[in-house]
C-alpha cells in the first residue's frame, strides 16, 4: 500500500497549527512594546497568510489536489465532452484499414518487428508517447513436419515392409479470392510448445480429450499407452488434451476440427463452404499453443519472474508438452478416422459427450474409437526450431494526474498466421482507434485524472507471453497503483457481444455498453445492451488479462464481438482468418469494429477520468455468495451424481464443459452415490460452507457502505459548493475521496495468496483460476473445486479456511478505519 501522498497530506494538515504556535510562541517570548508588538502582529499575519497562499498554491498542483477545482488540473473537458469525442471518434473506415495493414503479412510472435515499429510510429501520430518494450523468450519455430496413414504390406523373416495408405497434406488449400491464403511466406500448420518427435503406432480416436474423456476410456479397457491419440478440437484448451495423453502414456497427439461443432453451418447441412459460402473451409486447420495454460502462463524458462536478457533459465519446462502434437484439417482427418471404423467400441457406446455434435458421419466415419490393429499405423513427425528470441511489445503512455491510480489496456500483436483478422488484430484495430479517439481527446486540451497505459502485447498466442513478462517484470509498482486492466483479444468475429470481468467491473460494462448503439437497429434506437445477454462470465484465462487477473489481482475485463451457432464459420487461427474473410463474412463495413472502439473507449474513458473510481463492490459480495452456491451444486452432485447428471443438461458450452470437468472423477462419483451409503464427509463438509456464506455477509455489509460512501461523494462533488478559499473543506473532501478510491483499488488485492493454488503457485487468486482440466473457461474458488473434485475433504477445509481469511482481509481492508488526524 502506497501512503506517501497521504503522509504528504497529513504534513500539510499539520502545518498551519504548527505554524501558528511557532509564531505565539515567538511574540509571548519577546515581551516588547506596544509599536513593536503590532509590527510583530502584522507580520505573523504575513507570515500565516504567506503560509496560507502557498498552501493555496501548493494545492493548486494538480498532484496533491486534483479534484473540483476548476481548471485545477488545465482540463478544458468535462467528462461529457470526453465521453463525446471518444464516441464520435472511431470509424469504420480507420478501422478497415488497421485490419488491412495488420493482416498483410506474416506477424508470428517475436518475427515482426516491423508492426511493432509500425505500431509505436501511429500512436506518435495520435499523439500518445510509445515505446518498445523486450522481452528475450523461449518459443518454437516449425521446420518439418508428417503425418501418414501405414499399411503393413508384407511381413518377412520378421521384417515387415509398409505402404503408405494416406499422406496428410498439412496444408490449408489457396484460395484465389483470398490473397493471405496463397502468401510465398504464410506459416505452416504448427503448435506452439510442441515437442519436437518421431513416433509410429496404432492411433485412439479420444473424443475432445478432456480429462473425463480419457477417464472413460480407462474405464473401457481401450489400450492409451503408446498410441497416438486423435481428439476434436474443442470444449478445453488444447495443450490439457496433450498433458493428459502425456500422462497416460500416449506417444503423440493429432488434433483436428470437426465441422459438427460449427453449429447450423455446415456442408452437410447444404451450406457452402467458404470463400463460397459462410461454412468451414474443409482444409482449414487450426494452430495454436499446447502449453500446458492452467499450470502457467509465460515463458516456461522463467516461471515468476521477467525474461530480461541474461535473467536466469529454468531447464525443465513442466509447463510444456514432451510428446509431439500436430493440427491437421478434418480432411486430413477422414482417412485416419475411417481407418478406426471397426475397431473398438463405438463413440456411441459412451454416452451423449461422444456423440454430440460428432459431424463427419456424412462422410462415412463410424467414431470408432479404436485402436486400430497393429498393421495399421500413424506416423507423426514433428520437428521444431527452439530458440530464445526478443519479443516486443509496444507501450504507449498518457500520464495522469494522479500518479499511483493507473489503467492498463492492451490487446495482442502477434497472430499465428499471416491474417488474423479476427483473432487478434481486429481487437487491435479496435485498440487503434481508442488510441486515436484519447489522442483527439488530448489534443482538444483533455487530461486525464489517472494514468492510462496502452499496451500492444507480442507473443499472446504461445502462452500470454508478452503481458506476463510485462507483468512479473513490474508487479511491485502495479499490486500499488493499478485499479483496472482492460483487455480486447478478438475484437469482432461476429455480432455477439461477449464479456469476462472481475464483479467490481460489473457496473461500468453495463453503463459502457448502454451509451452504445448497436449497428442492430431492427428495433430502432437499441443499444448494445439490449441486443447482449448481459451475461459477464467469471475469469478463466486464455488472453493477456491473465497475468494481471489471476497473479497480480488486478480487477480485469475482457471484451469482444463474437460468433454464435448460426453465424459464418470462424476459422480460429487459420489461414482463413483473413482480411476477406473478415470483410465478406466476419464484419462487412466494419460496423461492429467501429461499435466495440466505441464501447472500450468508454470503459477506459470512465475508468481514467472520473474523479471516484466507478466499482460496485457490492456487486463483488453477490458474486462471491453465487459461488458459493456453485460449489454447494457440486457437493450436491457427489450426494446424488445420477439426479444432477441428468437434470443440469445445458446447451451453453462453457457450462457443459465446466460440468465435465466437474464429474471428472467418476469412479468415486459411483460409489459415493445415495443408494449405496451417504457419503458422510461431503455432507458434513457442505454444511461447513454455512460460515462461508456469514463471513461473506459480513464482507457484504462493508462493501454496501464503501459503494454508498462512492455514490454521497459524487453527489457532493457534482454540486460542489465549497469556496475556493476554504482550504480544510476541500481538503477533507479530497482525503474522502482518496481513501474510497485506495479501497476501490485495493480490493482484488485483498484475495490473493501468496502460496499460489496447489501444484500450480503461479496462481495466486483464491476466487477466479483457469479450470485446472479446462484452461480457457474460469473456475471459481479454484483450490476448493480442485480438492472437493478429488474428494480431499481435508484440503478443502483448508481451503474454506483460506478462502475465509481473504474475505475478512477484504472486508477489513475496505471497512471504515480509524482516519489518523
Ligand atoms: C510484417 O508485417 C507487415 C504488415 O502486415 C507485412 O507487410 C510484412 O510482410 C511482415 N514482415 C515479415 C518479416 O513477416
Ligand atoms: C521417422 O522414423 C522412421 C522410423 O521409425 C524413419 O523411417 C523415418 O525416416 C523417420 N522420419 C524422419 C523425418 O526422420
Ligand atoms: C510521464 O511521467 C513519467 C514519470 O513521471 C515521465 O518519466 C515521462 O516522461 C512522462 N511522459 C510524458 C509523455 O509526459
Ligand atoms: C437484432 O435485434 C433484434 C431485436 O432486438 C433481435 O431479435 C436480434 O436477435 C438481433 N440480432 C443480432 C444479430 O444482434
Ligand atoms: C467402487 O466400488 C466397486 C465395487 O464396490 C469397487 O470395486 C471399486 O474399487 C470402487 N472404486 C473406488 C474408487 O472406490
Ligand atoms: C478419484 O477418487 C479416489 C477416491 O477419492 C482417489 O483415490 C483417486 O486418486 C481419484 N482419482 C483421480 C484420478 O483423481
């Protein structure tokens, strides 16, 4: 906690007393005549009104008084009028053109130093000072790769010969139309962190791969060690579907996308595929990272600390795969999922997360799941180049006039393919033209209260790389004066508006989007929030808020236009992800590009520029209660597994695969179930959730009353009518409004344990964690969930305990103290 401004203050509180007893002391002690008495007099009254104006004067300077004075801090703006120019600022028009000139050329992290510079040169010229930033990481470059179908042809004198039955071409097909698709130097099909390798052998088809799927395949007998596992994108994060075939002793891991997962619009359903139609190109395939995310973000060769050239390597990356990993298209996947028609069980014979949304029965694929005999065969090879290599983000600053409340708000660079213009660089021309609207804003003669730090990150799609480096590097001075980061990965892909935010950012996501209107106006005059399902998710991780969310505890947003079942297929991290697909299918005019400047504008616009920090911590205790509640499901679910498995079918996605992981240790799920013997623990544990909920009250109450302090300061201020003259007045006003804004900022600080989760340290906040077997999707008090997962009732207390302390840290922190006079 910083109290120097404070102590600063107080000093100056102590003055004039001070001062004026200087003086009776001086006049009592010289007992001189009548004349010499008054020239005494008159001049102590110059000497305490010298003190007076100087205080005056002090006071002006913006950094220790910079509120309600007009003028005080040379602002010609009001709020309004920010608020006006950074709607009426962004267009389409700029926007299309950031799109076309990110999505021109390859940008790879650390392999394109030219957008970065790029980058810095145009926010110069809007007029935000920016610098390049470096980081020196460990990351992988692809250099060869292989995947083929094998035939035992012939076996003699115990040497057998083999044919090739099938070839992948491991290349997305060049489409005309699209010039990004044919570029000479467009990257290859790769993951990033794979292992470089090898390997031949039998091939297992695993459903998604997600930790209870490989559960029911053990529990099938289906043979995992030393095969090769082919899993459908989707549900988790990639890299936990290599780490647990990893840990089940497979060899290597085939990743593609089935077209049964792209909702509405598919072939099979007679939609055409793109550049023809809004369906999935057939080769397209998505790259992307396998580090194992939920475990730690970042440079895997430093865990914790900043990848400073010459900082010390860690040599054992635990973070990262062992066993290779390719992504192939489902074209590639036909011909080996067929070659499984016949073996082994069924998809089918599982249950309905086999089947569901399983879409290449059209083209004759049974889902068998193998594996397949031993005379037919995967060869994967996989060759990767391990350097460690410089990274640049671009930082770009506007200072405020409050030097320790800063807002940090970035977006990533760096693509996998030569266009993302989905995935991230519509976010970053969104960001652009924030940039230029603040910029506009200053030039019209706007400064703003708070810091506000702009960052371009490079490196996001490998493992947040960029923003945890940034982050580890600087965490002293951000755990201090940050109150808020403001994240945009994927700015538009579609027309949905979706939001993960820490509750203290509730309100101000509402108020953003309700200033908006939506480009929808099928009902005239909507806004944004009344087309959005005003669902704000909890934080899980798989963008740049992470670091500053999830180690550092700061409260964060995500935000973007998304894609929903009906929508045209987004083709995640392929070539397809293309200018021309963003401008025929993706958002045409970019109209929605323009809408999401406008929308983040605003959040970051009321963030920085208004004098009481604009949080609901109320909104903090109601979430907290809810999740509770959650965790109270999930013991529900261990009490009677058959009941809740059936009732709480949902159609949400995440929600399905929250459950998933939820249910993840069946066996003892089985066996604890009602009808056998009532799992006595668990019920005993689910009572001791009761104190959580009081401790939570208890939280609940402080933070009513800092939100009511925040709402009677605003109103003064709004009709301040303290005279300019009346120095105590403003400067007890002032004290007010620090300390609300010191709690406000504070706050997410106060639930963060130093110990980190268990076998993840990295993560450091006891509410809001990755899912440990999810990675993208949030878990809410992590370190319970986990231990209540394996029934450890143990370390759940434990955690309840932890869980406990930080509530009363965060109650204690934001209640009213003591203010030292
Ligand atoms: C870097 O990006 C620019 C703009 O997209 C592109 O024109 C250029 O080819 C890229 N450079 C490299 C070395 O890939
Ligand atoms: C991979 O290993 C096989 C033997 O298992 C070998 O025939 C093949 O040449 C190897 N491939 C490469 C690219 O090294
Ligand atoms: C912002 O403030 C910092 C620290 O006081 C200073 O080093 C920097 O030069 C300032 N930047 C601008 C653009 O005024
Ligand atoms: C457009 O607005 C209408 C009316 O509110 C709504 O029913 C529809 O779902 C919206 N569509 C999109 C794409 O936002
Ligand atoms: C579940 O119960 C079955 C039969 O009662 C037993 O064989 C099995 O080991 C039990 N599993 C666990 C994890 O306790
Ligand atoms: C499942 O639960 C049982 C009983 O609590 C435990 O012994 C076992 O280790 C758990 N399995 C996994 C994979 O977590």
């Amino acid at each position: 906690m910083d109290y120097s401004l404070s102590e600063k203050a107080m000093a100056f509180d102590h003055g004039l007393p001070l001062a004026k007893s200087h003086v009776t002391t001086q006049v009592s002690s010289r007992q001189r005549p009548q004349p010499y008495w008054q020239r005494l007099f008159k001049s102590a009254l110059l000497y305490f009104g010298f003190l007076y104006l100087s205080a005056v004067l002090i006071l002006r300077r913006p950094l220790v008084w910079p509120f309600s004075w007009p003028d005080c801090h040379h602002n010609k703006l009001s709020h309004d009028q920010l608020r006006q120019i950074i709607f009426d600022t962004p267009s389409s028009q700029r926007a299309e053109e950031w799109s076309r000139y990110y999505t021109a050329g390859p940008h790879l992290a650390g392999k394109n130093l030219s957008q970065a510079l790029w980058t810095q040169t145009k926010w110069e010229q809007f007029g935000i000072n920016a610098e390049i930033n470096t980081y020196d990481v460990y990351i992988n470059y692809p250099k060869d790769h292989r995947l083929a179908l094998l035939k035992k042809k012939d076996e003699k004198d115990g040497i057998s010969t083999w044919e090739v039955s099938f070839e992948a071409s491991l290349e997305e097909d060049i489409i005309e139309e699209d010039p990004t698709s044919g570029l000479q130097d467009r990257i290859p099909t790769f993951h990033g962190y794979s292992a470089s390798g090898n390997v031949t052998a039998p091939v297992v088809y695993v459903n998604y791969g997600t930790y209870q799927d490989f559960e029911d395949l053990l529990k099938a007998n289906v043979p995992l060690e030393g095969k090769i596992a082919i899993a459908r994108y989707g549900g988790i994060f990639r890299g936990l579907k290599v780490k647990r075939a990893q840990e089940l002793g497979m060899v290597g891991v085939i990743l593609y996308s089935d077209p049964g997962d792209d909702g509405d619009v598919t072939d099979e359903k007679g939609v055409k595929t793109y550049p023809d139609g809004p369906a999935r190109q057939p080769s397209s395939v998505q790259r992307g990272s396998t580090q194992f995310l939920s475990v730690a973000p970042g440079d895997p060769t430093t865990p914790g600390y900043p990848s400073k050239p010459g900082a010390p390597r860690q040599p054992v990356h635990t973070a990262i795969p062992s066993i290779p990993s390719i992504p192939i298209s489902y074209v590639d996947a036909l011909p080996i999922l067929k070659a499984l028609n016949g073996h082994g069980p069924k998809a089918a014979d599982f249950n309905q997360w086999w089947t569901r949304n399983a879409g290449l029965g059209y083209k004759g694929v049974d889902y068998n799941v193998g594996p397949t005999p031993d005379h037919v065969v995967v060869n994967l090879y996989n060759e990767q180049d391990y350097v460690t290599t410089p990274l640049w983000n671009v930082i770009g600053v506007i200072n405020g006039t409050i030097p320790d409340e800063v807002i940090v708000v970035g977006n990533h660079r760096d693509a996998w393919v030569a266009g993302g213009a989905g995935d991230p660089n519509s976010g970053s021309a969104v960001f652009n033209e924030v940039i230029r609207s603040f910029g506009e804003a200053l030039r019209l003669g706007w400064k703003p209260l708070r810091t506000i730090v702009f960052a371009s990150w490079d490196g996001e799609e490998y493992g947040l790389i960029g923003s945890t480096e940034w982050v580890e590097e600087y965490l002293p001075w951000l755990k201090d004066a940050i109150v808020a980061y403001v994240n945009t990965d994927v700015g538009c892909r579609g027309k949905f508006l979706t939001a993960s935010a820490a509750p203290l950012l509730n309100q101000i996501i509402y108020e953003a989007t309700k200033s908006v209107p939506s480009p929808n106006q099928t009902i005239a005059g909507q806004s944004v929030y009344d087309v959005w399902d005003k669902k704000i998710r909890t934080m899980g991780s798989g963008s740049d808020f992470t670091a500053f969310q999830d180690f550092a505890g700061i409260p964060s947003v995500d935000i973007g236009f998304n894609n929903d079942i009906h929508s045209a297929v987004y083709h995640y991290h392929s070539n397809y992800d293309s200018f021309h697909w963003m401008e025929k299918f993706g958002d045409p005019g970019f109209v929605y590009h323009r809408t999401m400047a406008q929308i983040f504008g605003l959040i970051v616009a009321q963030l920085a520029d208004l004098p009481i920090i604009q949080f609901g911590a109320k909104d903090y205790a109601v979430a907290l209660n809810s999740y509770v509640d959650k965790v109270e499901g999930k013991l529900e679910a261990i009490l009677s597994p058959i009941e809740f498995a059936t009732s709480s079918l949902v159609d949400d996605e995440e929600a399905i695969f929250e459950m998933r992981a939820s249910q993840r240790n069946t066996s003892s799920l089985v066996n604890s179930s009602k009808k056998d013997s009532p799992n006595l623990p668990a019920l005993k544990f689910k009572k001791s959730l009761k104190g959580l909920h009081k401790v939570i009250g208890k939280f609940k109450k402080q933070a009513k009353k800092l939100d009511e302090a925040a709402e009677e300061l605003r109103l003064e201020l709004a009709d301040n009518d303290i005279p300019w003259w009346n120095l105590p007045a403003k400067f007890k006003l002032w004290h007010r409004i620090r300390s609300v804004n010191t709690k406000y900022k504070l706050l997410e600080r106060s639930f963060l344990y130093d110990q980190g989760l268990d076998g993840r340290p990295w993560f450091k906040h006891v509410v809001f964690a990755p899912g440990l077997w999810t990675g993208y999707s949030g878990a809410v008090f992590p370190g319970l969930v986990e231990s209540i997962d394996v029934e450890d009732w143990t370390n759940a207390r434990r955690w309840v305990d932890i869980i406990e302390s930080r509530i009363k840290n965060a109650a204690k922190a934001i209640g009213e103290h003591k203010e030292k006079r």
